[in-house]
C-alpha cells in the first residue's frame, strides 16, 4: 500500500478505535492513546481531503440553517463506541428511580397545562435522568434535584422547541420570551434571598426595583419553591448560594441569543455558540451544588480551588459536546441553531464525518484534562486526615457520575431516539 493509499484508510477508517483495536491490542485503550489517534485522523482528513464545503445550497433557500440541514438528509452519522472516554468513572442508577418517577409526573400535571407539552415531558423520563447522574445520592437530595431538572428542561423546553407557525408560544416571539426570562431571574433571586441580577434583557428595565411578589409569574416558577427551601436551609459550606443564583441567572438569560439565531434562520460562529452555549447547557448549576449532593463539607481550598474549576468547565463541557453528537437527528427536525457539528460544516466546510470526529477529538482532550485535575486534586489532600479524603472521592464521583449519566441518557433516552442504530461494537450508524 502506498503513503497516499495509506493516508486515505487512515483518514476514511471508522471508527478510528476499532482500527487501534487491531494495530495495538484491546489493552492499548486508553483515554490518551485515544485521544491523540483522533487528533491524528483529524490532521490526516485535513491532509488527504480537499477542504471544501459538501453541500450545494438550494438558491430558492435563503436561511442558512434549513440549507445546511438539508444537506445532511440522507447521510448517515458514524459514531464510535464512545464508552472509552468514561472508563473508570463513577457510573450507576439510582435505586430510588421508582420512588422518583411518579413525584416528577405529579409536578408535570400541576404545573405545565398544554397536555401535549406534559405529554413530552414525561417521555424525556427525567426521573431517569436525575438517577443515572446521581447514582448514589440518598432520597431527600434525589428528589430536590429531580425537581431542578424538571424545572430547567420545562423552563428550557418551552422556548427551545420545534415552531409552529400557527401556534404563538415563547419560541416564536423574542419579545415574550424576553420577559419570561426577565420574570424568572427575578423570581429565582427573591426566592434564594439573593441580591438582584447582574444584567438583563432590557425589556424590564425597571424589574429590579419591583416588588417580586406583586408581579403575575408564569404558572411554571413556583415549582421552584422546594428547590429554594433545601438551599436556603443548606450550610453555606455545601452551597454557595451567590453563585449557584449567578449560574442559574445565566442559564435564564443565555438561551436569549440561542432563540435570536435560530428566529433570524442562520448559525452563530463556532465562538459565538460557545459565548452561550455553557449557560444554555445549565451544567454550571450542577456543578454548584456538587458538595450539597455528595453531602461533603470539605475545607474551601479543597473544594474552590483552581483544580475544581477546571473539574467544573470540564464536567460542563463534556455533556453539551456528547449531547451534539447524539441530538443531531432530533435537532435537524426542529431547526436547532445551536449544535455544534452543523455549525462546524457551516464554518469550516467540514464533511459529516469531519465535523463529527472533531467533536470526538474534543471528547478525548476534555476527559484527559478532568483526569488531569482529580489526579491533582487527590494529590493535594494527601495531608488531609482519612474522612476528608474519603469525603473528597465523593465529590470527585460526583462530577464523574454526572457525565457519565448524561452519556448513558442521551444514549438511550427515547427524547433522542438512537438505540436502534446502535452496532454490536458500541459505535452507531444514524440515518439523517
């Protein structure tokens, strides 16, 4: 075989593991190993192929998110087994998941009135979720926490959904959707006993002088309540209160700029995405409350410290790259702007393939440097007496669970619909 026939293979092969299976052995695996043989297929695709966009864009068309997609129809996604980024994190399903079910479906029905849209919710199976995130958490925090994914999948699924021109909604008016964001910042703040919000949308600029409880809010804010009680009741130790507000201020307001792209039919640029896409991803909020669901008082330089924020970013990033990757199916239909494998195709005039092997690559690399920083993080408490170490490895479990169960969940949710073109090696073939 000749270098040119050599560099092809390489470049074409999928997925690129299965081809290290052969050349190095099953023991050879490794997140490292891994990680540097996709940034090798990336380089060599970069080499071999001639970059140039693979679509021919309809000229009747001029929203660029419908020509980018209707690009893809008929295409097939390959994915690799990606089980191998999570090996030997903390992993499981909560054994109070029954227990949570029917709690999670009596919120549904008191608080979202369109049966089609509870209906929806229901299948998503958040209770689900809430299990494989926290597999070890005990009832009390389980349940809290299920409430939160209800209320910020709900919050989220109400303006980041599929439109319907002949049903006016939050998702087809910026203006309304503006002051449900508006109306919900300021119900959050009041209800943690937190100061008023940095910033807004401007479409209530005088909001942070009214009275919260004078104000209509949507039927949806007061299931926030129990959320508020178990963090307001929670030691300042476990929860730092300021910040978990400012990241769930965040996540209120970042799906504005999310809506404005997707209104005006076109894709942010892949830095524009990810000036929001943390705050939409709503992760950051988890990670706030990651010693109040380990229920660990560790010292504050343990626990805030620079390793912690990588930990943090990490544990943010991961979900929404391996949540782009399983979506994309799901988001053609709805007209998402907000995916990072479309956005890269449009930006870089990637192929399917190309652009999905980035984001693998980018997989790897985030899990090589959470490992990197629990390794650190581990080695600064050496000193620390035997319940503070042990303390730590809960907490370290508890940002290794919750990636580990939004991978399982994405994997296998019926809100995404996959599990069908999963291949017997634990890679996947989706039809677009």
């Amino acid at each position: 075989m000749s270098i040119t026939q050599t560099l092809g293979f390489l470049a074409d092969s999928k997925p690129i593991h299965s081809l290290a299976k052969v050349l190095l052995g099953q023991n050879s695996l490794k997140k490292t190993s891994l990680s540097i043989l996709y940034r090798l297929k990336v380089a060599l695709t970069q080499m071999y192929h001639t970059p140039a966009v693979r679509m021919e864009a309809d000229d009747d068309i001029t929203d660029e998110i419908t020509k980018v997609y209707n690009g893809l129809e008929g295409k097939t996604l390959h994915l690799p087994d990606l089980r191998p980024v999570y090996a030997g994190w903390a992993e499981g399903r909560n054994r109070h998941y029954e227990r949570l079910l029917p709690v999670i479906n009596e919120y549904i029905d008191k608080y979202i009135d369109d049966a089609k849209f509870a209906k929806k919710l229901k299948a998503v199976d958040l209770a689900a979720f809430t299990a494989v995130i926290y597999p070890d958490t005990e009832w009390d925090r389980l349940v809290t926490m299920g409430i939160l994914c209800f209320f910020l999948f709900a919050f989220d699924d109400m303006i980041d959904k599929e439109i319907d021109p002949n049903v006016p909604d939050f998702a087809s008016d910026m203006n309304s959707a503006n002051q449900f964001r508006d109306e919900t910042v300021l119900y959050i703040k009041s209800q943690l006993e937190s100061p008023k919000p940095r910033r807004r949308s401007s479409l209530f600029p005088q909001a942070g002088q009214v009275n919260p409880q004078q104000l209509p809010y949507h039927k949806l804010l007061p299931s926030f309540v129990p959320i508020a009680k178990a963090c307001t009741a929670t030691a300042p130790t476990q929860i730092n209160r300021p910040l978990l507000a400012q990241d769930l201020e965040d996540f209120f307001l970042s799906n504005g700029p999310e809506q404005k792209f997707r209104l005006a039919g076109t894709f942010p640029t892949i830095d524009e995405y990810w000036a929001f896409r943390h705050g939409t991803g709503a992760v950051f909020i988890f990670a706030a409350l990651a010693q109040y669901m380990a229920d660990t008082h560790l010292p504050s330089d343990l626990a805030w410290n620079d390793e912690v924020s990588v930990m943090r970013f990490e544990m943010s990033l991961q979900p929404i790259l391996c949540n782009d990757l399983f979506s994309l199916k799901k988001e053609m239909r709805e007209g998402t702007a907000s995916n990072l494998v479309p956005i890269t195709i449009h930006e870089k005039g990637a192929s399917l393939q190309e652009a999905a092997d980035s984001v693998v690559e980018q997989m790897y690399r985030s899990a090589e440097r959470f490992g990197a920083a629990a390794a650190s993080l581990r080695a600064k408490s050496q000193g620390c007496d035997g319940e503070t170490r042990t303390e730590l490895e809960r907490f370290v479990a508890t940002f290794e669970s919750f990636q580990t169960g939004c991978f399982r969940f994405y994997m296998e949710s019926r809100r995404f619909g996959i599990m069908e073109y999963r291949q017997e090696d634990g890679s996947f073939d989706i039809p677009l």
